[in-house]
C-alpha cells in the first residue's frame, strides 16, 4: 500500500524508494539500527549474537541470534532486495545447526556478543540470560529445539511466501516475514514495517495453537518438575506459581504475620536465605550483597533483590534457585506459622 501525506487539501503520495538507492548497507546499516531496536520486527526477544558463525563451515553466518522468554532460539535473517533472495532455506538450515544448542552456549555467544556491544557488561552475560529466562527455569533452563525464524526484506516474491506458508500450515514451524519499505520525504528517510506472514490480526491465533502442541509434545520428553503451587493464607490464595515464587510467596505471609525472619531462617537452607546489615532496597542492596557475598557478584540474578524483607536492621534476601526441596522447604516453614490458614497445594495433584 502507498504511503501518503494528508494536507488540508489533499492526499499527497510520499514516493518510496529502495535501500540501494540511498546507500543503505544490510549489515553495516540496517543490521546494525535493528539490532538495537529489534521490537520493531520481533518482540520479547533477547539479542545473543551478530554475524553468528560457529559452524564448521565459517562462511555461513546468522545475521542477528537472538532467545524469546520460552526458551526458542529465534534466527533472523536481512536482505535489502525486493525479492528476499534465497532467505527462507538459508536460515532453515541455520536453524537446524542452532537447534542443539544448550543455556551454557547461549552464555558463552552471549559473552561474545556483549564484549563487542558493550564490554562493561560481559560479566553479566550468565545472569542477564538467566533472568530473562525466568519463566523457563533460569539457569537451568533447556532450549527448545523448536527455532523461529525471522524473514526481514525490503520485499518477498512468491516462491518464499509459499514457502512459508507451507512450512508454517503443515510442519507447524514459526516463520515470520517482515516487509521494510523506505520512502523519502525531501532529506528524510522514514521506514514503514509491515509483518506479511503470519497476518498481524491472526498471529495470536496462531501462536496460542503453536503453544499448546508444543505443550503436548514437550510433555513426554521433560523430566523436570514444573509443579505449580497455590499458597494459601488466612486471606487469600495466590494462582498458582512456579516453585521459586511460591517458596517467596509463604515467606513473605509469614513474615507479613509476624513470623521474624531470623525464625524463617532456621527452617530455610542456609545458602538460600542471607541477609546484609541495614535497611536497603534497589542498587544500595545489590552493592552490599555483592560485597558481603563475593561469589554472588556475578550471580545475582538468582536472588529476589526486587523483594527483601527487613528485619530489626537487616535486609534479608531469598534465593531463586530451588529444587527438589521445595515441598521439604514449605512444610517446614508451615510450622513456623502463627495462627491457622496457612498452607499450599500442589496444582494438578490427585
């Protein structure tokens, strides 16, 4: 569709042009401006590497890397032409070669990437990834071998959108198709993106259904516990929640009720429960568990520095990072409990 500019008089047509025409690089241009700004094309995604290479063959390369929060590697592939070029099979094979990969290459691509991008904040490369993968376990995240892919060009032809459209309706592959089209406006360039495949209006649609087969298969393939528990107190119940927020949600019922946190610490692993002198919250927190605590310098992702307790002048924090003993965990804290109410269920149990 034209683009036009509306006047008090009329609909002036802005005329478009082509990346060629105004000296627009693929990757010293354009890569580089969506690397920065990748929610324009895609959202809730993680950019992990540029010019992505470990291959045996080290011509190929992905032109951005980048994770989603459900733990998907996401392949995203640029061309300036009209035409797509050979887009759609070039960065199938790409996903093929990236599907294998596990949290702690992610890190190692990732520490490479940010010493070029930003090399103060190649040390937080574990810790970024971590969070941003919270809802799939953290660290102990598993990457899905499902990848999306991420068709960015100045146009398609018919022989890829067919592709995509095939691959998409019948092997249930997540390919997107974003259309960049320039226009000039006397000494500005602005740029129009339109996603062409799936269609904007169908896209939650698709994802939901994507999702829930996902779900499906996946169900018989993973051994790790992702029971969600409900905590109950005298006042409500929570929804259910992941382990690690719900250990987070009883400890602070309980110490809301009264329960000091010193007491709480009694029934709590050690290591998992710390506290700091004074009464600190935000970036004064971090600074001081990170020096009170040289080893979670580097880790810090995995406590609930966004949710402390203080205590007669302490600042307790919770860890991130449980396992198997997390029912272990809830019952003995049950018991710490200074009136009835108090309690969780296991969502799904029985």
């Amino acid at each position: 569709m034209p683009l036009f500019e509306m006047t008090s008089d009329a609909m002036v047509p802005v005329p478009s042009t082509t990346f060629a025409a105004e000296q627009i690089l693929e990757r010293a241009d354009l890569q580089r401006l969506l690397r920065a700004r990748i929610d324009m094309i895609v959202e809730d995604v993680l950019v992990v590497a540029e010019e992505f290479g470990a291959f045996a063959d080290a011509r190929r390369r992905i032109d951005l890397l980048g994770v989603d929060r459900d733990g998907r590697l996401v392949v995203i592939e640029l061309k300036r032409t009209t035409d797509g070029g050979h887009l759609e099979l070039q960065a199938l094979r790409y996903a093929a070669m990236v599907s294998v990969m596990t949290f702690d290459d992610l890190v190692e691509h990732y520490e490479l990437h940010l010493a070029k991008v930003e090399p103060d904040a190649v040390d937080e490369a574990r810790t970024r990834l971590a969070d941003f993968l919270e809802d799939v376990g953290g660290e102990e995240a598993v990457l899905s071998r499902e990848v999306r892919v991420v068709l960015v060009a100045a146009g398609f032809d018919r022989e890829i959108t067919t592709t995509v459209l095939w691959l998409n309706d019948v092997y249930g592959l997540d390919v997107r198709c974003v259309r960049l089209t320039p226009y000039k406006i006397d000494d500005r360039l602005l740029l129009d993106v339109q996603q062409v495949i799936p269609l904007p209006e169908a896209s939650q649609l698709t994802v939901q259904l994507r999702r829930r087969q996902t779900q499906v298969r996946a169900a018989g393939t993973d051994t790790r516990d992702w029971t969600p528990y409900e905590i109950i107190t005298p006042h409500l119940r929570t929804e259910p929640l992941r382990k690690r927020r719900a250990v987070l949600a009883m400890v602070t019922a309980l110490h809301e009720a009264g329960v000091p946190a010193a007491e709480l610490a009694t029934v709590i692993p050690r290591s998992r429960f710390l506290s700091v002198d004074g009464t600190l919250a935000g970036e004064q927190l971090a600074a001081a568990f990170a020096a009170t605590y040289p080893g979670s310098q580097k880790r810090l992702g995995r406590w609930f520095l966004d949710a402390p307790l203080h205590d007669d002048g302490r600042t307790w924090v919770l860890s991130k990072m449980w396992g198997t003993n997390t029912e272990p965990v809830l019952d003995r804290l049950l018991t710490l409990a200074p009136v009835e109410g108090f309690g969780y269920e296991a969502v799904g149990e029985g």
